[in-house]
C-alpha cells in the first residue's frame, strides 16, 4: 500500500533499515514474549546497534543528530511490522528528550550515549492514583538536604520500572509552602535505590512492557540527580510530553497499517462463493474507509514532527495527531478482526492481542478527553472547562 505520506531518500532508507530488523524477528516473536511476560532484549539490542533508538539525540552523546521525524518513522515501522513497543516512547523519545533538552553536560554523558545505544533504559514518573493526567496536582515531594533531596510519594502506572535503570520522577518541592501550586522539580533516580519498591500492575495490555505502581520512601539522591533548575519542572517536562503524544501517534499509526495490510492479504486469498470477500462491499468499503483515517492520522503526525523538528509549536498538532491517530488505529484493527471473521479471534493470526495495545492509546499519554479540552480551550478560545 503506497500511502499518502512521502518518504525522501533518507527516509526511505531509514524505513527500510528498521524494516529488515523487524522482520528478522516479526509480530509472533513480540506476540510469544509478550504473552510469556519475556523481554524483547535482542530486539532492542539490535536496533541500539543500529542507532535507530537514538536517532534523534545530539551526536555529541552518541545519538544520530536526527530529529523527531526519523524517531516516528522507527517507531511506526516497528508496529507495522507487529511490533509495538511502548518503551520505544518512554526511554528514548520522553526521557532521552528531557535530558538532553535541560540536563546538565555531565548527566548528559552519564545517561544519553546509553539510551541511543540501547545499553541504559529509563522510565518516566508522572502519573500518579490522584494525579493522571493533571500535572498540577502531583504530590510527589522532594525535599533539599545537605548532599541532595529526598523524594517521598508514589507513582502509579509506570510502563517499563522493571527493566528500567533509572525512572526520570516528577516531584513537588517540599520545601516551599503552596501545596499542590508549590513548583514541580524533575530528577533521575536510579531503580536500585534504596527506598524505592515497584509493585506490578495487573492489566490486560499484551505487550512486554509492563505497568508498576512505584513507592518511594525517603529516596536519597544527590544534586547531580536533578534535571535543569529546581522548580522548574513543569516547563522542563514539556520537553518530552509533545515528543511523546507524537510518537504515541507513531506507534498508533503502525498497528493500523499492520491490521491493513492483514487484512488485504486475508481479503485477497479468502474464497466464498467463489469470489475473493474482498471483492464484497461490505469488506472493502470499511476496509478503505480505515485506510483513508490512517493515512490521515500518518499525515497529522508528520506534520507535527516537522513542526517540533523546526522548533515550532507543535503542541495543536501534536494533540490532533494523537487524537485522530488512536481513533483511527483502533477502527483499523476492528475492521481487520472483523475481516477475519472468526479467524481474527484466534492468537494465530495475532490481531485479537494488538486490541487492548491499540485501545490503550485512547486513553494514554493523554486521554481523547483532554485533548479535547486543549483544542477547545487553545485552539477554539473557548473558557476553561477546569
């Protein structure tokens, strides 16, 4: 399927390149880890290796010097391949993003040549029970001692804690009276340190990434564990946030030209009646119609790539594209299953497990619902609903 967005030379090239990688291993290797709670560490081996992880960070810390728009086209080429790694948004594109927007020369050395190359993981502490997606309510505390701070607080539904070297933790300073207005500080905090526990978080998401709720009880770190300036946080953290909705458009992209392309092929090759389903209305009308909404979906978070990579506000465009993006994969997969009749149930054909992976991107990182508060508020200037 040609599609409607335009590759240049180097894009093809990098299309291409993340392409062989994720055929080597295919959706039944993401399926069987995922469904046996394995990690896919050869994988993300090889596609360190490659320099595909860090193709957007400066080439000073071992990145490709690349921008966002070379990170979407891996990330959504690895899911069209079946693949759709959540990790992929958090550890390089959010955390690596931060960091090497506003951490210091030294954390940058110490933490960004190992994101790019695979060897370093780290996860991201926003959400918590009362505080999903309002960032103003964290109560999450860090307070300044003599040879750093000590956070306290819990972090719930934090993809990946477990294979994670270190989680970059959203925190509210202690020491400044306000309460939830008090500023917000961003630190990195290595999983091994003392104080902190991860408990998992039992969900129906099939993927290898799992969920934790994080405990953090009296957390030492030292002052180099700070990202940019104390009580900054919130304007360090949008650092990542758009990366991040653009690159969940990614990843919702890919499931939906994957479903696609399964589709056809089982429209194509399966007979009743004598003639291939495919040539019914019934099949390939809602089956174009999901095809329409994705290349869409692909043209939106394009756009919003281009415009981040330019140093543009890409905030509209980021949400928009998130926003139609989920829809859009989600309708695909649907159809897809329905394709496949009874066959879209059974794990052979391994459309039924991408569904709650699919659904997901409705709801995070950011909830249709918000998004649409943004696009009400900011691009409509209509009044604040909160």
């Amino acid at each position: 399927m040609p599609g409607l967005v335009i590759d240049s030379d180097d894009h093809k090239l990098l299309r291409e390149s993340v392409g062989k990688i994720a055929g080597k291993y295919g959706a039944a290797y993401f399926l069987d880890r995922s469904r046996n709670h394995q990690k896919v560490d050869e994988l993300w081996a090889d596609l360190g290796a490659a320099g595909l992880l860090g193709v957007h960070l400066p080439e000073e810390y071992g990145g490709g010097g690349a921008g966002l728009s070379e990170l979407v086209i891996v990330i959504e080429e690895l899911a069209a391949h079946g693949i759709p790694l959540l990790l992929t948004v958090i550890s390089p594109a959010i955390c690596g993003s931060i960091v090497a927007a506003h951490g210091s020369a030294t954390m940058k050395a110490d933490w960004l040549p190992g994101i790019a190359d695979g060897t370093k993981k780290m996860a991201f502490g926003l959400t918590e029970p009362d505080a999903g997606s309002n960032s103003h309510a964290v109560t999450t505390t860090a307070r300044k001692d003599a040879d750093g701070w000590t956070i306290s607080g819990g972090k719930y539904f934090i993809s990946a804690a477990d294979e994670a070297d270190a989680v970059l933790l959203v925190a509210r300073d202690a020491d400044v009276e306000g309460g939830k207005r008090a500023p917000l500080s961003l630190f990195v905090v290595p999983t091994d340190s003392p104080g902190l526990t991860m408990q998992p978080l039992d969900t129906a998401v099939v993927s290898p990434d799992h969920q934790f709720t994080l405990f953090l009880d009296d957390v030492h770190v030292g002052p180099e564990a700070l990202i940019g300036q104390a009580g900054k946080g919130l304007y360090h953290v949008f650092a990542g946030l758009n990366p991040e909705r653009i690159l969940a458009s990614a990843i919702s992209n890919g499931i939906g030209r994957y479903a696609l392309s399964k589709a056809v092929s089982y429209a194509k090759d399966r007979t009743v009646w004598s003639v291939p389903i495919g040539a019914h209305q019934g099949i390939s009308h809602p089956l174009a119609e999901s095809y329409v909404a994705v290349e869409l979906a692909r043209l939106a978070t394009q756009r919003a790539a281009e415009l981040f990579d330019r140093g543009g506000d890409a905030a509209e465009a980021a949400n928009i594209a998130k926003f139609a993006a989920a829809d859009a994969s989600l309708k695909a997969l649907d159809q897809s299953i329905q394709t496949h009749g009874g066959n879209g149930l059974s794990r052979e054909y391994g459309l039924a497990d991408l569904w709650f992976a699919a659904r997901l991107m409705k709801t995070a990182p950011v909830s249709r619902e918000m998004v649409l508060n943004f696009v009400a508020q900011t691009s409509l200037d209509l009044p604040n609903s909160y």
